[in-house]
C-alpha cells in the first residue's frame, strides 16, 4: 500500500504541523492550543499503534526523500525504532496533560508548546532515522528545540544553564556531524544496516574507524551525559518540570544513549565493533559515568539535582549493556531505554508535583510529606525502588538481563557495577522516601495552594500515577506481547540474530488444577486487601478481611497435593509457582502463623490509628513470606523476598519512635546490602544453571565454575535474613521494635526465610564442598553459643527471644553445612532441617504472642493458671524438653549431624548439649522477664488476641501431627515418645538449676553484674567504623573546595581576555589599512606565479 | 542536447530593471516605489520563464542583436546562472517590498528620508540590472561591464545614508572594487590577447595550454577575491554593509558579494583548464579558512548588531572558497563540493538578506542596534526574533537548512579526499556562528531591562517583520528541497558537459 511510505512522515507531522500551528496562534487561546496538543498527541499514537503492529508482523515502513545526490531524507519504522518511538509517543502524551495543568497561567505557553512540540518531533525523527545523515539531522533539530525550554523561565539562572546546554551539545553535535560526515565518505550509503557496509570495508581503513567510533560516541556521549560531558545536565535542571521530565527520561539523553546503540549495533554491527576491540573500552565508560553519577548524586541536596545526576548514571546502563559483549546484556541495555523512562520521568513528575504543590525544592524540606502527598510519594516510590532495580519495578528487569549478559560474556566486573550502583542509588534514594513517609512535618509548607479534593491538581496526579503505574506493570508483566521487555528480545533476537536464553522456560507447562487457583489466591487475597485498605470507605471490613488474608494459604498448606505448579509465564521473568515437600512444610508453619498472627494484630491494635498503615505493610510482607515458598524459580523468589524485605521495614518502624526509626535503618541497610548479595548470586546461578527454575540445571550449578561465588553470596544474603553471625545485628533491635504480631512472623516465618534459600539455591545432595560446610558449620555454632550468651543478659523479653532466634537459626545453620558436607546424606538432613524450621516457627511465634497475652493472667484463678500453663509450654518445647515437638527436631538434628566426620561429630557430643543448655537458660530468662506480675492489675485483651494465640498454642503443640507424611520421618507418636532419653533430660535440668540458682541470687539482691551488652551488640563496632568512614569521605569530597585547591579562576581567565582582546584588536587594525592590502596582494601574486611556475 | 535559440525572457530580466530605474530617476519621488514593484514581478517572472525553459530544453543562449557569439555578444542561461537569477530574483523581490515600508512615509522624520528614497529605487534597480547581466553573460567582458555597473551602483547605494562615516565606508568600497575590477580586466585582456575570444564557452574549449593562462587566472582571483571580500581583503566591507541602511546592507552582502564569486565560479571550472587551476586551489581555501575564522572572531567582539552580521558575511564567504580546493580532486566529490558551494551561496543570501533585514527593523523601532539593549525590544518584535533565530540555524549550518545539507557535502568531500583540516574549519565555523548569533538569540530569552528606553512608536509595519521572515523560512524550506535545485544545477554544469561530449560523437 502507497500509504506506507508516508506513515513514518506522519508520524513525525503530528507534532511537527501543531508545532508551527501553536506558533502562529495568539497567547490567550488556550482552548485551540490544548485541543491541538492532544488530537496531535493521539493522532501520534493512533499511528504509532499501526507501525508496532505492522512491524511485528514484519512490514515494512519506509519514507525516503532524495536530498542530494547519495544523500537520502531516510525515515524507516524498524524494531529498535519503534521502541523508542513509542516510549517518545505515550511519554509525550502523558507529558502534555502534566505540562499544562503545572504551566496553568504563566506567561509565553505558546512559545513553551511550540517548542515542546518540535522537541518530541525530533525525538520521533532521531527515533525513526534511517541513515545517519537523518540521524544527525533531527540531532541537531533537537538541541534547538530543546534550549527554549530550558531557558523557559528567563532568570540569570537558566539562561546561564541555556548557555552550558548549547554550548554542550551543539559542541557535541559538531563532533557528531564530524564523525558522520567521515563515515559517509567511507560508506557512501550509511544506511543502518547492522553494520554490513562498515564491516565490509578493508582492513586499511580501520585505524579511521576506530577514530570516528570515538567521535560518534564522544558527540552522542554530550546529550547521554557520559562523564565528563555531563556537565550541562545538572544545571538543566532550571527547566519547568515537565521539561526536565521530558529531558530526562525521553527526549535529550535518551536520544544520545539511543544514537550510541544505534551506532553499536546498526553502524558497526556488534561483531565487528567487538573485532575492533571498541566494546570494551564503552563500557569501561559507561560504568565509569555510572558510580560517579551515583556518587555525585549522594550529595547533592536539591531534589531535582539528585535526580539527575542520577540520570547521569542510569542512562549509562544502556551504553553499558550494547557494549558488553553478550545478547542477554543488550537485552538489558535496549529495555533500559524504556523502562528508565518510566522511572525517570515519574520521578520527575513528583518532583514537579512537590514544587508546584508545596514549594519544595529540596530533600531537606520533604519532612513527612507523603502525610500531605501520598499518592505522589507513593509514585516516587516505585520510581526510586525501580532505580534501585527492586522487583518488580521495571528497573529490576533491567539489572537482570544486564548481570546475566555480563556473566555470559564472562565480564565479571560488571557485577560489581551493578552491585555498586544499586547500593549508591539506595543510599541515595531511600532516606529520600525515609524523611517523605517516616518523618514528621516541619511545620507550615513553604507554598499552600487551597487544598482541593485531592492532594494536588488532577492535571498533575494523573500522569504521575499512570507513568508510576506503567513502571510497575511493565515490569510485573514483563511476560506480556508487546511489553517492553518482549520488544527488546525481539529486537535482538530478530534484528541483531542473536540468541537470548529463555531463563524462564519450563518444558511442559503444568495444569490449571483447583488447587492451581488456590496457588493465586493465596498471593491475590493480601493483595486485594491491601486495595481494600488504601480508601476509608469499608475500613473495619477492610481490617477484618485483612487479618484472614492468609485463610486460603492455610488451606494450600493442609489440604494441598503436593506437586501442584502454576505457570505464569507473562509475570516476571515467567513465574513458577508451586508446592514440593520443602514449601509443604514451610507453607504450614508460615501460614499459620500468618494467619494467626493476623487476627492477634486485629486485636492488638484495635485503637491503633494507624492500624490501616500497619496492615498495609503487614499484608505485603505476607505476600512476600508466602510468594517465596510457592516459588519455583529464583526470579519469583527473589521479588517475593525483596518485597517481603522491604514491607517489613514499615512493621519495624510502626511504632514511630527513635528505637524504631534507628532499629530500621540498621535493618535497612543490611537489607540492601543483602538484597545486592542475592541478585549478583542469583544472576550467577541463573547462568550457572541454565534456568531460572530451581528444579532445572542442578547438576550444572553444582560443577560451575562460579560455585564457590554463588555460595558464598547466598552464604551472606540469606545469612542476614537468617540472623548468622555477624549479620545479625538488625535482629535484636528491629524484632522488639515492631508490634507483637509483627514480632512473631518476624522471628517465626520470615527468618526462616533465610533458610528456605539457602535449601532452594545451593546444590544440596549435588557436590561436597567441604569448605563452604566447615564455614557454616563453625559460624552455625559460634551463632548459636553467642546468641544464647548475649541473650541471657537482656532485660527486655523481647530481645531475649530474638537472640534466641538467632541461637536458633545457628543451629539450623549447622544442618546445612552438613548438607554441603556429605551430599549423599541429603535425603535424611533434609527432614530433620524441615522439622527443626517446623518447630522454631510455631513455638517462637507462640511465645512472642504470649508476651502480649501474659499480662492478663495476674490473678490466681485456674483460668490464669491455664493461661501461665499456655506460656510455659512453648517454651518448654522449644528448649527441647522431651515428649514435645522440640525435643523431636533435636533429635532429628543430631541424628542428621552424625554424618559429619568424626571430628566434628566429637565436638557435637559436648557442644550440643551445651546449646540446649544455653536455649533452656534463655527460656528462662524469658519467662523470668515475661511471668505476670501478681501486684499488678491484669490487662484486659480482646477475645482476637486470645483465641489466636490459643489457636497458635494448640497447634505448636500438636506440631508433630503437623508434619507431612510424605516428610518421612515417621509416625508421630512413636517419635515423641523416642525423645524420652537422659540424652534429652540433662542439659534441661542443668539449665533448670542454673536459672533457679540465677533467681534465688537475684532474690537475696546478690545480683550478678553482667555486663550490661546493649541489644544489638556488635552494631556499636560497625557504627563507629562507619561514622569513621563517612568523615573520611566527606574530608575527601569536600575539603578540597574549602582549602581552595580548586583555583581561584576568575582573575587570570579575564586577563587572558583581556589579553587576546588587545590582540585581535590590534590585528584588525593591521589588517585594515591599503599598505597592507598592497602588501598582501603582492605577496599572493607572487607566491601563486611561483607556484604555477613550479607546477 | 541543443540549445535552443533566442529566449526573450532572458533579456528582459535584464532590461526590465534597467527601463524600471531610467524611469524612476526620471519620474522621481512616488513613481519609484511602484516601477520598484512592476520590475521585481516581472524579474521574478523572467526568471521562472527562464529556469522552465532550462529545464525543459537545457542551456539556453540569447545572441544580442541576433549576431552569433565569436564576435557577437551572448547571453546565456544554464542550471547555475538559473539558480542565481532565482536568487536575485527572490531576495530581490523581497527586499524591494520591505523597502516600501522601510523607506514609505511613515519611516522616522529624517530629514534625509526623501532624498533616500528617491535615490534608491534607481540604484537599486540598475544594481538588480546588472545583477541579473552579470549572471546570464557569456563572455569574460561582458561580465566586466556587469561586474563594474555592479559596483557603481552598490556604491551608490551604501553612500545613501548620508552620514559621514557611510561615506567613507562607500569611498573605501569604491576604491576597493575599483582595484579588484582592474585587475580582473588585466586578466581579461591577457585571455582575450592570447587566445582572441571573449566567450567563455570557446575560451574554454581553446584556452588548454600556454603561458597566459596562469597569470590571466592569478588577475582574476585575486581581482575577484578582492571584490568579493575574501580575507584579508575585506577591509571594506564591514563598514560599507554594516553603515548602509538596512534593505541595502541586505542586497550587498545577500546578493552583490555573491555576483563576483560567481564570475570566479565560472571561470575556474569553465573556462581554466584542471591542471592550470589545481595548482593554486589551495590559496583560496587557505583564505576562506582564515576568513571563517577571523570573520567569527570579529563578529563575536561586534557591538552593533549590523557590524556583527556584516562580520558574519565575511566569515560565511570563506566556506564558498574552500569549493576550489575541494573540488580540485576531480570525480564526484568534486561535483558534490561544486554543488555544495553553489547551495551555500543561496541558503547565504536567503539568510543573510533575513537576518539584515530583521536588523533594519530593529533599528527602525529601538533607534539602535546596540547588542546589550536587544532585550528591551525582544517582546515587541516576537516574529522580527523568530526570523532572525530561523536565519542563524541557516548561517549555524544546522538541519534542516540548505547550509547543512551544504556542509554536509562540503563535509564529506573534505574527508573523502583526506582533507580533514578543511572538515574541521568548516565543523569550526559552525561552533563559532553558534557563538556569535547566540549573543543575538540570548535576547529573546532574556527579560527587558528598560522598555521604556526604545525609541520609537508602537511596532514596526507587519511588512518589515514579515518579509524577514519570509526570507528566513524559505532557507528552511531550501533545505528540504535541494534535490532539485542540485537537479537543476546539473544542467549544462561542468560535471555534465564531459558526458554530452561523449554522447555526441
């Protein structure tokens, strides 16, 4: 059809004709103006629609217009094209209805519109260009387009900033227009091609090659910020909101890092850029660009100054995934395109939403503003998580496929870039969010426009909350035709040819079975009440079916067929989800406890106001504690546990107090710390095996080279959720901090998610690794002995229990590292760690309930003696007293320990029993700190708090029947009656006399001083070097400004003025009288006779 | 392909301007304005008349008086002189309407301002006249006789603001040109001694070897740089364009300077054989590079906002002289930098004359064209500032204008045949134009500091504003059309001609 040469034209007139239109109109028609912005902006997506489809079904749009001889107007709708053009068409779109609600009744809109317009028009163009003289063209359209806009507000400020801009990129613009030019002389057509003009010329030429690659790069380095040609991006920032918006995520930098993959893969083709060794040296480059952007934004104080220089170094992920050399990174690198649009700009939008809304321009100034703004902050949010690459923002995705082309490419250092980056950008990013939503107003915000209906225009929250949307879905559905993600792989799997492995793919899919549905539920149920929450409309009803959110997970857990799958393949990186053995028995205690600990919430915080706000992120941390064990693949687990990581910080700092606040900062940063651990371990185990799935590729993981790194990551990552030593340290603070139910899934479900991994991502029953065993087998121990230690001189019941937790997961630790010692004995550790993880759960989420629970039963009546009876057992069982479901797992544990060679088994004949007598004496200590003081009058609790912590009770103790048959560890009754040994009895009575002997000294007020250890213990030292480490930094970051090493420039740049003005002056003098003229004319005519003679 | 005989339109762009300016001088004060516009119609007619016809039919000659070329005087019209005569035809239309407003009765009581306007439309129109001679000339003197009426009446024209300082510039133009065409004469006169014709196209076919040749062609250059104001030759015509009142400053710097580039054009590729011109092709390139760069530098220590652009001139004229050197390579990168050259010289006057323009009517409402106080009239010119931010892409050589595509291929051939200096003086020259013409753009983002300091009266007349524009878009718009301008230069090129000869045999 003819009209598909004209469609790329058209494209491009849709905002170009409203361009010169708004020109022409008068200032005052506003009406006319807006009507032609939108019906522009849909008409470009109503063609956009077209050119995707088409070109999905491999139709060709082309417009070509001769403009000189061998010189081609080249516009051509290929994939990579229509990537950026539809980011540029929806974002322009959005970015309109946001401009003029925040440009309502300021001057020269006309101007700002026009310009605005002509700006996306050489986006589409740059998008849309098929040689690189179209290229350049719409390049250099673009600068002038742009400096308008950054100039709009007309003070000192941004005109100066104008000035930099221009002198920047039309400085840029001349390299590039240098470079292009030479390779057209080279390559008469060039043409985008993939590079089969370029590769095909001779070897000779090569040296010109490589410098105008260089010259390419350095005039698209200007507009994609790459350091040190960043420099005008910051100081853009004077631009109205919309613009930087606009700049940011779409139009200026993005057409830089657009032209760089364009000149990688399209001018030189990867394989021959790679033959001229060029790749490399770009993601040297980029990865430079992006630690010094993240650095330099750290301190940067203005809220729009940080986000872009933390454009500067996001921008640089896509340099850096075309230039390392394997597909699934380009994969990365071309989605960042997109995806960091849809964080970027939604960023920006808030940013303009607070300044337009309240004045605030500043971090500083952002104290508690998400209690005025939520819905903005709540966009700024998932833009910041996403630039932190935390799934299932957009951003993660991303950061996947970057890490896993690296590892392809064998390019490990690109780990430690995106590990850096991440760590920088939470650094920078989340106290951000932490004064937004954590803190308490200041006061009177600067600017107070009359509050409306909602927290700021229409006209403003609406494109925000879309873009904030949009950055979330893409990435949740990444799995979806048509997304992003999808596009990118097609571009590079049709387009470049080049295979990406399908991490993902599962052979055979599973079918959708009642107890597939029950799978969704279990995630959809929290998700929905966690909606229901966010309005006030049915709130108590809200609340209630938020406490029994985890119904249907308790429900899968017992009634459930083991080996049901649920394949979701457009979520993520395709989900799997699912039940073995192992989730079997982890979904019972986690649900449970869940379960019951919501309806204990419920009750606990009846008259909480907050209680919704509680809710919300308790939800969400059950979503995430439940997503973990359905997973199947490592991409689910790893969103499941990033998500229940984060929420949780929210139940930590509830309470809002300075212990909260400073418990979650700790737990923070450890969070993100292991958060990076996992993702470079799971990235590597991805590649390792092949698969994203945990049951595929087993036996390669286990002969990887990368083993030892993967283990060693997952060692750290999931030893800090698990509490080992000395990752332990946000646990006793962040524990007590968090309200009693939260306390409960805290130390009784989700610590175990720490175990959970390391059962689902290490080769157990594969290899021996002897090494990695002795690690965790004598940091197991050290963790248990120094958790019962520390713990016993707590004061504070809740403290106790969360050192007990850590004691506690030491010792799982040591099943574990006897896995990862003896392979073939698997099969019988397995259970044993099951039913050790099995019992934790229950009695420690048992005995957190009964501190809420305890102080009722003050009287002397039988009911509050069942009551004291209710407390006592848990704690019993858990110090393994015999008959109970303790004393069972111990058994199992020891039988499981011995396996290990004989030294260890030596050492676990005398230190075992001494563990059971350390857990005996905190227990002790617990109950001590916890018994209801008879003076006191007894509190009354709701009847929610009773029963669930009864129902709790009821099922520690019947934990054993609770166990899967399919475990295999045999019948109950017969297990419990084995544990009735001297084995079992005497390190309890020898912890029973120590305690007595403890109390009747107290008693007698002979206290023993213990040294006071302050919950927390080894934080004291971490803190110091921290704080050592921060002034050293900003010594180094800031003192050579106050010494003055930087140079004093004013003085000597103006008398070097000065000095070349008189020169040229006096040169012009010289040149501008007759003897000189005879003179020169002279000499010409003799130098061109001598010349013509000698010729 | 024949040439087709006697085109009478091609005489009347010649004659019209020249019977309109006897009867404007002889008629006086009001009739001149109206002769003005009946002879731009009809040299605007003439000239599309002429270029349809050479694109119909091919070059197209016109023996004066019917008696053939040898001894007889010749007109002739191929695809460049079209494309000039289009050129002159164009600016010269619009800048005759500007100039009924300019010099209309509303123009500031100077006293003068009668005097002025009766002078000028004769002027102008015999320097149109001589143009448009000088452009379809077939011989050497001929073009002389243009080239020299040519400056004569640019003189006339730029002593016309009657100052003292437009004076002197005019004396010092004159004395200028005088020189140069003197020299170019000697030339002529060495050719003509040598080889007995004046036609160009027999001098051509003749002229192949012999000692006249390298010193006919060292007159000429130099006479025709001097005229042409290539550096350090052009002392003269700042003060002249920068003094001379607006509509004037736009023709000498749009389209005078360009008729004696033009002959120098011609010559070298028509009539100078290769291996005679290659020798020096680089003395003209050296010059033009020193000129973009001197011209840039100069323009950007202007104070005047006149001054400025006429620096800018200076250095735009150095990038048509870098066409000699490019072009000395032979193949198609010699054909591309002719043609680059040629889309240079047009995209440069279209702009040019809009930017001269924009600054008349700067003047006309502040009373100055101080660079500092620009901002104080930004906000009542918004389209003055718009053409004159259309107009410095062009002379930026930024896309989509015909000055990019020209670089471009200027660009190309450059590094095609190893001559990365010249790239890089051309890449240069745009930076420094950014440079310069940002000093002007940065006005109309700047708020006024005093409005109220602004001489004069309400807005400046649409027309003014208007044609300014009109001249700056359609250097945009020629940008997006050079394909068939370069289509059209092709006719009877220098490029083509070998292949008609291998054809006709």
């Amino acid at each position: 059809m003819i009209w598909d040469d004209f469609i790329p034209l058209l494209t491009l007139l849709t905002s170009l004709v409203p361009a010169v239109l708004i020109f022409l109109l008068p200032e005052g028609r506003r009406g006319v103006r807006t009507t032609l912005n939108m019906a522009g902006a849909v008409l470009k997506l109503a063609f956009i629609a077209l050119m995707l489809w088409g070109t999905f079904h491999e139709h060709r749009f082309e417009s070509r217009f001769p403009v000189v001889p061998g010189v081609d107007f080249l516009l051509r709708a290929d994939a990579l094209a229509m990537f950026f053009v539809t980011l540029s068409g929806v974002l322009w779109f959005v970015t309109t209805i946001y401009a003029i609600a925040y440009l309502e009744g300021s001057p020269n809109r006309n101007r700002f519109f026009g310009f605005f317009s002509l700006c996306v028009s050489a986006t589409v163009g740059i998008a849309l260009a098929g040689n690189l003289f179209t290229f350049v063209m719409f390049y250099e359209l673009l600068t002038l387009s742009t400096y308008p806009l950054v100039v709009h507000r007309e003070t000192d400020v941004s005109l100066r900033a104008g000035r930099v801009y221009l002198a920047y990129t039309l400085a840029g613009g001349a390299v590039l227009l240098f470079a292009a030019t030479w390779l057209q002389s080279l390559v008469p057509s060039a043409e985008f091609d993939q590079g089969v003009s370029v590769a095909g010329l001779g070897i000779e030429h090569y040296g010109a090659l490589r410098v105008i690659f260089v010259l390419l790069i350095a005039g698209l380095g200007v507009k994609a910020a790459l350091v040190p040609l960043h420099g005008w991006l910051p100081l853009a920032m004077v631009a109205p909101a919309p613009v930087s918006a606009l700049l940011h995520a779409v139009a200026v930098v993005k057409a830089g890092a657009f032209g760089i993959v364009r000149v990688v893969y399209d001018v030189y083709g990867i394989d021959f850029a790679h033959a001229l060794a060029l790749t490399t040296p770009l993601a040297i480059w980029a990865s430079i660009t992006i630690v010094y952007g993240s650095v330099r934004a750290l301190f940067q104080d203005d809220l729009k100054r940080r986000l872009a220089f933390s454009t500067v170094s996001q921008v640089s992920f896509i340099a850096l995934g075309v230039a390392v050399f394997g597909p699934s990174s380009t994969v990365g690198g071309v989605v960042h395109l997109v995806h960091q649009g849809l964080m970027k700009i939604t960023l920006f939008f808030c940013a303009g939403n607070l300044a337009e809304t309240l004045g605030i321009h500043k971090i500083t100034e952002m104290h508690g503003v998400a209690r005025r703004m939520p819905w903005t902050m709540a966009a700024f949010t998932v833009g910041a998580l996403g630039m932190m690459g935390v799934p299932p923002v957009v951003g993660f995705i991303s950061k996947w496929y970057l890490a896993a082309g690296a590892i392809e490419a064998s390019q490990f250092w690109v780990l430690i870039v995106l590990a850096t980056s991440s760590a920088l950008n939470a650094a920078y990013f989340l106290p951000v969010l932490y004064v937004a939503w954590f803190r308490a107003p200041r006061g009177k915000w600067l600017l107070e426009k009359p509050r409306r209906s909602i927290e700021t225009s229409w006209g403003l929250l609406l494109p925000t909350l879309t873009t904030a949307a949009l950055a979330v879905s893409m990435g949740l559905l990444a799995g979806v035709p048509f997304s992003p993600l999808q596009w990118a792989l097609l571009i590079v799997d049709r387009v470049y040819g080049r295979a990406v492995v399908d991490w993902g793919f599962a052979p055979g899919s599973a079918a959708w079975t009642f107890d597939s549905s029950l799978v969704v539920l279990t995630l959809v149920a929290p998700l929905v009440a966690v909606s229901l929450l966010l309005t006030h409309r049915f709130r108590a009803a809200a609340l209630w079916f938020a406490s029994l959110a985890a119904l249907p997970a308790v429900v899968l857990a017992f009634c459930g067929q083991p080996g049901v799958a649920v394949d979701l393949p457009w979520v993520l990186l395709r989900m799997h989800l699912g039940l073995d053995m192992t989730g079997q028995v982890f979904l019972i205690f986690t649900a449970l406890l869940w379960l019951l600990a919501g309806v204990y919430a419920r009750g606990y915080l009846a008259n909480d106001p907050q209680a919704p706000r509680f809710f919300r992120f308790f939800l969400l941390t059950m979503v995430g504690n439940l997503g973990l064990v359905l997973s199947r693949d490592m991409a689910s687990f790893y969103l499941f546990f990033a998500i229940m990581s984060f929420s949780s910080y929210g139940l930590i700092v509830h309470s809002g107090d300075g212990k909260a606040l400073r418990a979650g900062r700790v737990y923070m940063r450890l969070v993100v710390f292991g958060e990076i651990a996992l993702f470079v371990g799971m990235s590597l185990a991805t590649v390792a095996r092949g698969s994203l799935l945990f049951d595929q590729g087993v036996a390669q993981l286990a002969s990887a080279g990368t083993l030892n790194a993967i283990v060693g990551l997952c060692f750290v990552g999931f030893g800090i959720k698990a509490g080992l030593l000395p990752l332990h340290a946000w646990l006793p603070l962040a524990h007590p901090a968090a309200p009693t139910p939260a306390s409960a899934v805290l130390s009784g479900a989700m610590i175990e998610a720490g175990l959970l991994g390391w059962l689902r991502f290490l080769p157990f029953g594969q290899v021996s690794l002897p090494g990695w065993a002795e690690i965790f087998l004598i940091v197991g121990l050290a963790t248990a002995f120094y958790g019962a230690i520390v713990g016993v001189t707590q004061s504070n019941a809740k403290v106790v229990l969360a050192y007990s937790s850590i004691s506690q997961m030491g010792l799982l630790a040591l099943g574990v590292g006897a896995g990862l010692m003896a392979p073939a004995a698997w099969p019988v550790i397995a259970p044993a760690v099951l039913v050790y993880a099995l019992q934790h759960g229950l009695n420690k989420g048992c005995l957190f309930l009964s501190i809420g629970v305890a102080p009722t039963a003050t009287a002397a009546s039988w009911r509050c003696r069942l009551v004291k009876a209710g407390i006592v057992l848990p704690a019993l069982a858990l110090a393994g007293t015999p008959l109970t479901i303790g004393a069972v797992s111990k058994s199992e544990l020891k039988y499981a320990l011995s396996v290990l060679p004989a030294h260890w088994n030596f050492a676990f004949d005398v230190l075992l029993p001494l563990a059971t007598v350390g857990t005996s004496l905190l227990m002790a200590r617990f109950l001590y700190l916890v018994w209801p003081d008879s003076d006191r009058a007894a509190e009354r609790v709701t009847s929610a708090v009773l029963v669930s912590w009864l129902a709790l009770l009821v099922s520690s103790i019947a934990a054993v029947w609770l166990i899967p048959a399919s475990a295999g560890v045999g019948a109950p009754a017969s297990l419990l009656m084995a544990t009735v040994t001297w084995d079992n009895v005497w390190p309890l009575c020898l912890g029973g006399a120590i305690a007595c002997s403890a109390w009747r000294m107290g008693r007698a007020k002979r206290t023993l001083n213990f040294p006071a250890i302050p919950a927390g213990d080894v934080l004291v030292v971490w803190q110091q070097g921290s704080r050592s480490i921060n002034a050293w930094v900003r010594l180094l970051i800031r003192q050579p400004r106050r010494l003055g090493w930087t140079l004093p420039k004013k003085p000597r740049a103006l008398f070097w003025r000065a000095r070349l003005d008189r020169l040229i002056q006096d040169t012009d003098t010289a040149l501008d009288g007759w003897p000189w003229v005879g003179v020169v004319a002279w000499i010409l005519l003799v130098t061109c006779l001598l010349l013509s003679r000698a010729g | 392909m024949l040439e087709t005989y006697s085109d009478p339109w091609l005489i009347c762009s010649i004659a019209a301007p020249l019977v309109a300016s006897v009867a404007a001088f002889v008629l006086g004060d009001r009739s001149g304005a109206r002769l003005g516009i009946v002879a731009a119609a009809v040299v605007a007619f003439a000239a599309a008349a002429v270029t349809w016809r050479v694109w119909q039919y091919g070059p197209q000659t016109y023996p004066l008086g019917n008696w053939p070329a040898p001894p007889g005087i010749a007109l002739r019209a191929d695809g460049l002189s079209c494309a000039m005569l289009l050129m002159s035809a164009g600016v010269g239309a619009v800048v005759s309407i500007y100039s009924l407003a300019y010099f209309g009765e509303s123009a500031p009581g100077d006293q003068r301002s009668q005097s002025r306007r009766v002078l000028f439309w004769p002027l102008w129109l015999t320097l149109w006249s001589a143009l448009n001679a000088l452009f379809l000339s077939a011989d050497i003197f001929n073009l002389y006789v243009a080239l020299e009426l040519l400056t004569l009446a640019a003189v006339g024209l730029v002593a016309l603001a009657g100052t003292h300082t437009a004076i002197e510039a005019a004396l010092r133009y004159l004395l200028a040109a005088l020189a140069g065409s003197l020299m170019y004469l000697a030339g002529v006169a060495l050719l003509y001694a040598a080889y007995g014709t004046l036609d160009i196209a027999s001098l051509g076919r003749e002229a192949t070897a012999g000692p006249a040749l390298p010193s006919a062609l060292l007159l000429v250059m130099l006479g025709l740089m001097l005229k042409t104001a290539l550096f350090p030759f052009h002392f003269w015509l700042p003060p002249a364009h920068g003094n001379a009142p607006a509509p004037v400053s736009a023709l000498l710097s749009a389209l005078v300077v360009k008729g004696s580039f033009y002959i120098l054009l011609r010559l070298w590729f028509d009539l100078f054989p290769t291996d005679v011109t290659h020798l020096i092709a680089s003395v003209p390139a050296v010059l033009g590079a020193a000129a973009i760069v001197w011209g840039s530098i100069q323009a950007l220590r202007a104070e005047r906002l006149k001054m400025l652009v006429a620096y800018s001139t200076v250095a735009q004229l150095g990038y048509l002289f870098l066409v000699f050197d490019l072009a000395g390579h032979g193949g198609d990168t010699a054909k591309a930098a002719w043609n680059a050259g040629v889309l240079f010289a047009l995209a440069h006057a279209l702009a040019k004359a809009a930017l001269f323009l924009a600054a008349g009517t700067i003047l006309y409402v502040a009373g100055h064209d101080r660079i500092r106080d620009l901002p104080d009239v930004s906000r009542r010119l918004p389209v003055t500032f718009f053409a004159i931010g259309v107009a410095s892409v062009s002379l930026m050589g930024l896309p989509p204008t015909a000055a990019f595509v020209a670089k471009w291929m200027m660009l190309t051939a450059a590094l095609a045949n190893g001559q990365v200096w010249l790239a890089v003086v051309v890449i240069l020259g745009g930076l420094l134009a950014a440079a310069y013409l940002y000093r002007v753009l940065a006005a109309a983002f700047t708020r006024p500091g005093n409005e109220q300091a602004i001489a004069n009266h309400g807005r400046a007349p649409r027309v003014l504003e208007y044609t300014a524009l009109t001249l700056a878009l359609s250097s945009l718009v020629l940008g997006l059309a050079s394909a068939p301008l370069i289509d059209l230069l092709a006719i009877g090129s220098p490029w083509q001609r070998p292949t008609e000869q291998a054809a006709a045999p």
